[in-house]
C-alpha cells in the first residue's frame, strides 16, 4: 500500500474521531445518548438507517457468499433484499411504532415490547436475546474490517481488530446516537462511491456484461440456471431472507423512533431506497463476477475475494479509498450494534427491571456515565472473540440476525396491527421462534433457510396462544393505539 492511501485511511479515522469529539458536546443525558431527543431528520436518518445494515458484511461478506451461486443469486438477493429491507418496515412499521413509541415513552425495542404488552418479563427476554446473539455479530464486523486490514496494509490481523474497535469505542462512546447517525451519514456516501467505481471498474475487465454472462455459462451452466441450481424453497428463503430479517432488527426499527416526526417517514423511505440499491447491488454483482476472474482460487477463502480483486484491478490510491469504505460499512454497522446491545444492557434490564421496581430515583447523569461503560464492556467482548472467530463472516452474521428476528419479529408486528395481541402470545411466540430456529440450525436441514422456518412457527403460534388467554385491558389498548 502506496504512502499516500495509507494518509487516507488514517486521515478518515481522524476526521470519524473528531466528529465525535465535536458532537459529544450535544451529549447532556441519557435520553441524548440512546435517541438524540427524536431530533433526527429524514436524510441523515434514511442514510443512517441503509449504512447500519450494510456493514463489512456486506462489502466483503455478501461477495463472498454470491461467489459460486451464480447471477440469479445475485440479483435477486440485491433486489428482493433491498425492497423488502426497505419498503415493508419503513412503509407497514414506521409511522405506527413512532406514533406508538411517543406514547409509550419507550427509546429501545424491547422498551416498546413491554410496554406494548404491559410485561416486564419480555422486556428482559427481548433485551437478553439481543445482547446474546449481537456481540457474535460484532465479532462477524470486526473480522471483515481486520481482514481488509491484512490484505491492504499489511497490518496482522488482531492488530486490525484492535484498531477497529478502539476507534469505534472513542467515537461512539462520546456522542452515541448523535455520532451514530452523522457518521453513517458520511460513510453511506463513502460506500456507494467506492462501490459503483468498483462495479465499473470490473464489469469493463470482463468485456461488458454479455461476456461476463458467457464465461460463467462455460465455466459451469448453473451459474447463470435461474435457481442456481438450488431447490426453488431454498433458493427463495437464501435470496430473500436479508430483506425479511430486517423486519425483526432492533438497530434498524429504532430509527424510526428517533425521527422528528412520523411525517418524514415518507422522505426517509425514498432516501433509503435508492440508497441501499447503489450499495448492495455492486456488492452481489461483484461477487458474481469473482467467479468470472477467479473460476476456483478462492472455494476454500472467499472472504478474501474482494481484497484481492482490489489489488489485481484497481490502482493504489482507489484501494485506500475502498479501505476506507470499508472501515465505514464496519463502524456504521458496529456502532448501531453496540448501542443496541448497551441499552438492552442499561436502559432495559438495569433501569427497567432492577431500579425501576425497587422505586429507585433514576439518575440520568450517572446512567450516562455507566452506559459508556457498558458501551465500551459490549464492544470489547466481541472484539475478543474476533480474534479467533468461527465461520465465514456471512455465516456468523446470518445466524445472529436471522435468531433475534425469528424470536421478536412477531411481536412487533401483532403488536401494531392488533389490538387483541397480549403479553401471552408475544411469549409464546419469542419460545417458539427461538426454539424452532435453533432447532433447524442444529439439524442442518437445507430445505429452507432456519430463519424463515422459525419466523413462519413463531407466527402462527402467536394467535394461537393469545386467543387462549383474555385480551389487552382498555386502559392499555387506549394507552398503545390512543384513546378516541
């Protein structure tokens, strides 16, 4: 790596860490650190929202993943992903859970939970399963940004690890969402330059798309067949479950609590949109195209694809630049996590379940102080798993966010679109979703993806379930929905 694309890797991380510096002086409570007081507007919150799903994951992991499943894998896993990823939360769930969230005063997920179903035993179910299954999913980010680290700048792996987390711990522990949303702002815009020259770049070395489409037909048929060769159920649940699973994600719902109001949902959905297309789109074509330049280099480590793909096609000064997109996708990704995870930590089991009915004074200058501390405690631990991960990075990934939405994305829905919904049947509905998933994973059925089979029980457990017991009161249904 050339001296001057090494000056612009770490002049990013710089101007991120100033950024942060600047904006921890809007940082005065608690409330500040988790929603930035629902101040956010639509641009920065729509960028916000397509930057924190789009992670190394998706710039080193979903490459790797599409190489070898052909094009059909890829286009359809790019825009089935980006319209259900986009369109159904933001469209079906935005303006009901801000509306819904105000009134319960709630700023995180499992807050909304229980205070949708009046239960504090599935707020700390909620808040449980995503701190489990979230530090896995950092360990997923963290390896995908030191492994760019090694290939580029020679850097050994752990001591990437330790560089990614050590930024994202000075930045986010400062400003918190303030940071989190101003900073994905910037680094969805570094991100979807770096990809489309990429794309570019690659598409004109394999002599156009007519030629790529030829050399995967002649390097094995089924890499252009319209299933890829897959049974058609799980060619579909492994083409769309990135765009189900957003449905069920904490990270991404909370955004729409966070906004001004629920009127700029409109402009956050067309903003994030065509966002998430310029993003994702380069990311599976480029996969796609690995296997017209590399037919067999990299079946054993195609985590390592599109590093080298930047190093055989692209000069220098663009590798640093990539580099840099990459740091973005990680620490947008990792920041939204770790925030997550920190106020599952503080807010939801800490506050709402141990202070709160023991009639302690909530302290928000204090909470302020022990949720950096937890924020930075969160990160560390799966920075250290990162140093000996299991799995591919997409493997990791898939598991952590396919099991927390499998187990909370029917409450969430039932819960804004049914007033009979109680605490009963979201319960039955985390066991089952949970339990269904695990069990799926463990017995390594390739029917169809854990997730979606998980997703489909917890499903129809939860009706089943609430109509065995009595409904809401009156009093909650008011307090959720508004009185008429």
């Amino acid at each position: 790596m050339d001296v001057s694309a090494a000056i612009m890797v770490f002049a990013y991380l710089a101007v991120i860490i100033g950024l942060g510096f600047y904006l921890s002086r809007f940082v005065k409570s608690e409330d500040d650190f988790w929603l930035a007081g629902r101040t956010m507007g639509p641009w920065v919150t729509a960028f916000s929202y397509t930057a924190t799903w789009y992670s190394a994951v998706a710039l080193v992991g979903s490459p790797a993943f599409i190489y070898g499943k052909g094009l059909a894998m890829g286009v359809w896993t790019a825009f089935g992903a980006t319209w259900l990823f986009v369109i159904g939360p933001t469209m079906a769930l935005g303006v009901p859970l801000r509306r819904m969230s105000e009134r319960l005063n709630a700023v995180t997920i499992p807050e909304w939970i229980g205070a949708r179903f009046d239960s504090r035993l599935l707020t700390g179910l909620a808040a449980i399963c995503i701190v489990v299954f979230f530090i896995p999913y950092i360990t997923a980010i963290t390896k995908g940004a030191a492994t760019v680290f090694q290939v580029f700048v020679n850097i050994p792996y752990i001591w990437g690890v330790i560089l990614t987390g050590i930024v994202v711990a000075i930045y986010m522990t400062l400003s918190g969402y303030y940071g989190v949303c101003w900073t994905d702002f910037i680094q969805g815009w570094i991100m979807i330059v770096a990809l489309t020259v990429t794309l570019i770049t690659a598409l004109v070395k394999a002599g156009g798309i007519g030629a790529a489409v030829s050399t995967l037909k002649s390097i094995d048929p089924k890499l252009v067949a319209p299933s890829g060769g897959l049974p058609w159920p799980m060619f579909i649940s492994m083409a769309f479950v990135w765009g189900f699973v957003t449905w069920g994600q904490p990270q991404m719902l909370v955004r729409f609590l966070g906004l001004k109001s629920a009127r700029q949902i409109k402009t956050l959905f067309v903003v994030a949109a065509f966002s998430s297309l310029f993003i994702i789109f380069p990311c599976y074509m480029l996969g796609v195209l690995g296997k017209v330049f590399y037919p067999t280099e990299f079946l054993k480590r195609p985590d390592l694809l599109i590093p080298s793909m930047l190093k055989d096609m692209m000069p220098l000064f663009f590798v640093g630049f990539f580099l840099c997109a990459v740091i973005a996708a990680t620490m947008s990704t990792m920041d939204s996590i770790v925030l997550v995870a920190t106020s599952s930590v503080v807010r939801d089991i800490y506050e709402r379940l141990i202070l709160i009915p023991k009639g302690a004074v909530i302290d928000h200058v204090r909470m302020l102080k022990i949720s950096r501390v937890v924020c930075v405690i969160i990160l560390a631990l799966g920075i250290l798993l990162a140093i000996k991960p299991p799995g591919i990075i997409w493997s990791i990934s898939v598991f952590a966010v396919g099991s927390i939405a499998a187990t909370i994305t029917a409450s969430i829905l039932y819960g804004v679109f049914w007033k009979r919904a109680n605490w009963q049947g979201s319960l039955a509905s985390m066991i089952v979703g949970f339990g269904v998933t695990m069990l799926w994973y463990a017995l390594k059925i390739k029917f169809m993806h854990p997730y979606l089979v998980g997703m489909i029980f917890s499903h129809i457990a939860f009706p089943i379930f609430a109509l065995m017991f009595p409904p809401p009161s009156k009093e909650l249904v008011e307090r959720v929905y508004g009185a008429k």
